[in-house]
C-alpha cells in the first residue's frame, strides 16, 4: 500500500470519519488517524500559537507541519492496538450474543409447544396454605415406598434456580414459604423458562420429606405435577423486574417510595406480621384484665399534648384538629364501662425528622379507675410482659422476632423504677449534658439523645417517674409529697427511649382549672372532660404506648418508620 501522509492539528482537526486527514481535513489525534490508516504511513502535525498575535486579534499564528515525535507515534500504536482489540472483544460478544438470543428464541419457540395437562388419575389435592402442616391432613411421602400428600397451593415467586432439567422455586403466599420443583416437561415450559420474581402461581403436586442432609423450609418440598400461570399473573422482568427496583442496597427513601414492593421483602414482611401478632397480644390480654375496648373519635376540638403538634384543618366552618390522643374520651368512659382501652391512631405535626417520630402513630392507650400511682405503674408492667408472652406463645411469630432480633428475651419484673430527679444525678455523674451542653438541672426536659444514652447504658426496661410540673401536660396529677413533680411515668427501653408516656390524673375540679390556666388553655371547649370532676370523680390514671416504638424495640428496627404499613412524617405523606 502506498504510503499517504496524514495531517494532525489538536486545535481545529477533527476525530471522524468525515475527514480524511488530508491538509484541508485534519484529523485531532494521532491516535485516531493510526487507527484508521494503521501506522505504516506519514504523520505530521502541526500546533496553534495564540501566544504572538496582537492584542484583540482573533488571528492564529500556525506553526509549520512537522513529523510527529517517536514517542508519541509509539503511545498512538499502542492506543490504536488497544482499541482493535477492544472492538474485535465486542464484535464477538456481539456475535455470541446474537446467537444466544437466536438460541434461546429458538428454546422459547420450540417450549411453546410443551403444553402440560392435569393427571386426571391423581389423588384430588387438598387446598393449602404455604405454612400448613397439620398432620392429621398432611402426610409426607419419601420419595420411594410412601407417598405424600397431593395439595394445591397459590403463592408468589420468592426465588428460582435452575439446574439442567431442574428447576426449584421457593414459594411464598403471606403465610409461609415452601420449596418446589419442577422437573421434566414442567420445567421446559415457555411459562417456566421465562418465570420471573413475584409472578403468582398455582401448583399442584405431592409433598415430600426433603432427602436427608438437605434443607427446606419445614422440612419438605411439594413436586409438583402440574402447575398454572394466568398472563395476568406474570410479574414483570427485565429492567423492571422487581430485584432492579428494591434491593438490600437501594436508599432508605426509595424504599419508602416503593413501600409497596419493600413490603414483600422478607424483613418488612417480619415486621408487618409481628406487628399484627402484638396488637391481638394487647387485644388479648386487656380481655384478660377485664379492660373495655372503645373507639374515640379522631376529629376533636381540644388539645392534650401542646398545641405546638397540633394538625388543624376546617371542619365545615369551624377550626378542629386531629387527635393528638384519645386520653381525655377515655376518661369520660371510665363511669359507665370501668377501665377502658383503645387501639386508634394519634396525629403529631412533628417538624423533627427523628427515627422515632411519626406524624401519624397507633397509640395503644389505657385508662384505670380507682387506683393509685403504684397500681398504675404494675398493671403496665403486667401489660408490657404479658404482651410479649402472649406474642412468644406462638412459635411461628416468635421465630419472626427471634430471626429480626436474635438476643431478644422478655424483660425481667420488676422494671427499674427510677425517679426523674436520680435520672437528673444520673446523667450529671455520667457527664450527659442537656441539649444546651450543660450538665442536666432539675426542671430541664431530658432530651432525646440523653433519654436513649442514659437507657442504653442501664440496658433493661426503665421506669422513669416524677417529672416536674412544668414539663408536663396539663391534667397530670401532683405528687402528695412533693409539689414541685407529678405522678407520672415514661417507659424507656433499650435502643428506642420513651415507648410509653402515662399518669395519674388531676381529679379535683379546680386543681384541673388551674392547670388549664398554667398551660394558658380555655376550659371552654372542655366541658365535657371537666364535667368528670363534677359528676362523681375518682382516683384514675392511665398511659399511651406507641406501638411503632414497641415495635422497634421489640423487632430491633432502626426507625420507626419501618414498623408501620405506610409511614407518614415531617415531608412525607405518599405512598
Ligand atoms: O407521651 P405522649 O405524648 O402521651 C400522651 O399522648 C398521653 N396523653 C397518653 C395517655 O396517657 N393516654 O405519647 C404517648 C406515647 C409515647 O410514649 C410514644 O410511644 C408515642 O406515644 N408517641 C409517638 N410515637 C411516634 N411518633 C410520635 N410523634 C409520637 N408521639 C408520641
């Protein structure tokens, strides 16, 4: 081939086929033009030199052609390799590509035509959910002289895995997971071959002990016989399959936003199903202790908690605001049904972007009649304890715990009960500063971060108990003996901080007047809850429990957040 030579100018040439790196179309790099032309020609190049023209001038001063450097004609060899072989790598991987996409187009062609039917012959399944395995209807066969039993389930894709004739799914339906497989024809279907995550199935099939050594969940697996996918069952794959949207790696915000999809995820799924066992748990035991359960209403005119946290909205023509607790409603119940509870959700309009703070929460929240400061403080730790042994009972809810928190044990009673003014000394001798970094003072609010170190540190369920006055709400009941606290209690547990605020409460008509008028609220919109201390009062106290915050504790959750179907909170309230 004839030698050309070929021009270089890093200023006005340009990397492209469009050029041909004559005099008049420079080519930018050596690099490119070796690669194009190969190396065995001429290449010159020349430099542009702004460095002389006059000031204000836009005229190039252009240095002659010169042959370009032996190093650089090296360098440019070695790019010019590089990049050969990199196209010739991706030329073949193209190539295989496109054979194994016409392969494989081929495979789903030809598994079109399996087409797999019901043996009419076979035992008719029993219909079963995923975690069933009462004995008196299911028999597990092993494979060789006993046969099992033939079932039909429903559930989702959780996991697949092929092997070469083999295909074993792990099912999942809410209840349980149950390990499948697919063998012969079945597992060479155009439906099997492009199963995807989350699609929902129907099988059928016997179940069988697993072979020894091996494991799955319950101890067995279901080969199937014969299996079903509706088109409208397929879950979608590809970029969009569900692993691509929500993984172990995604941002804690988008999980959020794909709440729905991170619901399905094992650990959400724990907490969700945990979170369901407890409430009955509280349900249960409150029929234990003969408390009533009642529904207050969530749309109120009065405050409970500070007016700072108030969500307020227009209720037809008049101002109203979502409940911030249904304590006061409690109350007026305790003279016509005796001790009373209720599971409801509370609304804070919490600015503060806490791990333990939701705009919207379930609030547990029990009110007793007749009782003294002490008898409050046993029954909830009666409550809190029999609440975990109820929930434990069952082995299946109690593995859930145990797999999300594995040194989880239910606390040992008594609970420490400590005063706030030893937790104020506490803190000062373990150098915890207030939220103003100076050491605590009797009459400071004990801030969040304070509150979880000082409980991290103790490690076991705290009761902490008589707050000052001031830092309380409005209705909590003075202590006999000491003027300057109130009967009152937070519980405190490792990892989270306050799960439970409670009292006694104020039961003389003007002991209550005069703490509306500290707190600077008008009695007015209070009549029916005043009315309490005219009509037959009584010694009563009560308390409100978060359930996302027991929930944390118990499940070992970071957030909050992550133990409610749907959280809402300062910024967020979708999906
Ligand atoms: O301490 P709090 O504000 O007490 C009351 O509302 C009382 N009126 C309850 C009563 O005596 N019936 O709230 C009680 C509990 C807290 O300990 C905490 O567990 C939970 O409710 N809580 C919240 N949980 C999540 N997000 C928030 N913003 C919460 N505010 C309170």
């Amino acid at each position: 081939m004839a030698e050309t030579t070929y021009y270089i100018d890093e200023d006005v040439g340009q990397d492209s086929t469009s050029q041909n790196g004559d005099e008049t179309s420079p080519y930018k790099s050596l690099g490119f033009a070796v690669l194009s032309h190969g190396e065995w020609h001429k290449f010159v190049t020349r430099k542009s030199d702004t460095g002389d023209a006059p000031e204000g001038s836009d005229a190039t001063a252009t240095s002659e052609w010169k042959p370009v450097a032996k190093a650089a004609m090296k360098k440019a060899v070695n790019y010019a390799k590089t990049q050969k072989k990199k196209a010739e790598k991706e030329q073949e991987q193209l190539v295989l590509r496109t054979k194994e996409d016409a392969d494989r187009k081929k495979v789903l062609e030809e598994a079109k035509k399996i087409v797999i039917e019901e043996d009419s012959s076979l035992p008719t399944p029993i219909r079963i959910k995923l975690d069933d395995t009462a004995p008196e209807k299911i028999k597990l066969g092993n494979g060789s002289d006993t046969k099992g039993t033939r079932v039909r389930v429903f559930g989702r894709v959780h996991r697949e895995r092929r092997q070469k004739e083999v295909m074993f799914l792990t099912l999942k339906d809410g209840y349980g997971l149950m390990q499948v497989i697919f063998t012969g024809p079945l597992a060479k279907t155009y439906d099997a071959l492009t199963l995807t995550r989350e699609t929902s199935i129907e099988i059928l099939g016997e179940l069988r002990a697993v072979p020894e050594g091996a494991h799955a969940p319950n101890g067995r697996e279901l080969h199937a016989d014969f299996y079903k996918i509706h088109s409208g069952w397929k879950a979608a794959g590809g970029e969009d399959a569900i692993t691509n949207r929500v993984s172990k790696d995604t941002e804690h915000a988008t999980l959020l936003d794909l709440r729905h999809l991170t619901l399905r995820g094992e650990t959400a799924s724990k907490v969700m199903i945990v979170r369901d066992a407890v409430e009955f748990a509280f349900n249960t035991v409150y029929k234990e202790l003969r408390l009533r359960k009642v529904s207050p209403p969530a749309l109120v005119q009065t405050q409970v908690e500070g007016g700072a946290t108030l969500f307020k909205f227009g209720y037809y023509n008049e101002e109203a605001y979502l409940t911030q607790s249904s304590q006061l409603y409690l109350e007026t119940c305790l003279p016509s049904m005796g001790d009373v509870y209720c599971i409801e959700k509370s609304f804070r309009a919490e600015k503060s972007l806490t791990r333990r703070h939701l705009a919207e929460y379930t609030h547990i929240e029990a009110e007793l009649d007749f009782i003294n400061f002490n008898d409050l403080l046993d029954h909830l730790e009666e409550v809190m304890c029999r609440v975990l042994e109820v929930t434990m009972a069952d082995p299946a809810i109690k593995q859930y715990i145990l797999d999300l928190n594995p040194e989880f044990q239910v606390p040992e009673r008594p609970f420490t009960r400590m005063k706030y003014q030893d937790a104020i000394d506490w803190l000062v001798e373990h150098k915890i500063p207030n939220e103003h970094g100076e050491p605590h003072k009797f009459g400071d609010d004990i801030a969040e971060a304070a509150e979880r170190r000082m409980t991290d540190i103790i490690n076991r369920p705290i009761f902490l108990t008589h707050f000052p006055t001031e830092i309380k709400a409005f209705y909590m009941l003075k202590d006999k003996d000491d003027a300057r606290v109130t009967e009152s209690v937070d519980c405190l547990m490792p990892g989270v901080g306050e799960i439970v605020g409670g009292s006694m409460r104020m039961d003389e008509y003007d002991e209550l007047m005069a703490g509306f008028a500290r707190e600077q609220i008008d009695p007015a919109a209070y009549y029916w809850y005043t009315d309490q201390r005219k009509y037959g009062s009584s010694p009563h106290g009560g308390y409100g429990l978060g359930l996302e915050r027991f929930l944390a504790w118990l499940c070992k959750q970071h957030t909050v957040r992550d133990c409610c179907l749907y959280p809402r909170y300062f910024g967020r309230c979708k999906p």
